[in-house]
C-alpha cells in the first residue's frame, strides 16, 4: 500500500490559484507590452537562445498566450498536470535567457526556481478533486 500523506485541499487550491497568478500576469503584459518585452529579451546576454527557435516577437505572442490558457486552466484546476507542464516548459527557456543572462540580480532567477518547485508539485502529484 502507498504511504498516504494528508493535505488540505484548501491549501492546494490556493497553492494553484497563486501560482497561476504570475503566468497570468506575465500572458497579459506579453501581449499589452510586447515591444517592452522584446527590447528587454534584446538587452539579455543570451538572447541568442531565444533567436535559435524564431522571432523574438512571435515567441513573446506565442508564450504570452499560451500562458493566459495555461495559467487560467491550473487557476480553475482544470487539466492541472498539463497545464503545470505546459508553463513549465514555457519557464526554462525564459529562464536561461533571461534570468541565467542576468546573474547581477539573483532574486528573479530564485523566484523562476521557486514557481518551477510549485509545477512540479502539480506535475508530479496525482491530485484528484472529488466533489460531493
């Protein structure tokens, strides 16, 4: 029999609810602030990451929408792993441009690493919600 560990379901929606808050966020000013975010993948060191897979511009679009739908199906709990799985994989390559590009300010690479722990929660727990 698998050992059993007992969490509240409150405090695991809230996890997910927060977590999800900052893909949200982040989808919005992709898309609102999109020449923003392109001058800033631009000033990173290794934006040639970034430009191995495309245009930056198209990249920002592209993940800044598939973070809204992400981001808003692990708020509503729907399809968790994959959404938790979709975003972190949206995250590394965000990451290593421009967090890892950046090692002058360490809090926004430790903040990537902590939201990264919080999908793997979801990615690796099997969390079924059963409803009454």
């Amino acid at each position: 029999m698998a050992n059993q560990v007992l969490v509240s379901l409150r405090s695991i929606q809230v996890l997910r609810i927060m977590l999800s808050g900052i893909f949200l966020v982040a989808g919005f000013n992709h898309l609102i602030h999109l020449n923003k975010t392109v001058n800033r993948l631009n000033t990173a060191r290794l934006k040639d990451v970034a430009y191995f897979f495309g245009d930056p511009k198209w990249l920002i679009i592209i993940s800044g929408v598939v973070m809204l739908f992400a981001g808003f199906s692990l708020m509503m709990g729907y399809k968790t792993k994959i959404a938790a799985s979709i975003l972190l994989l949206i995250l590394i390559p965000i990451t290593i441009t421009i967090q890892i590009g950046q090692m002058s300010t360490l809090g926004p690479l430790f903040k990537n690493l902590v939201i990264m722990g919080g999908l793997l929660f979801f990615i690796t727990n099997n969390i079924q919600y059963k409803h009454k």
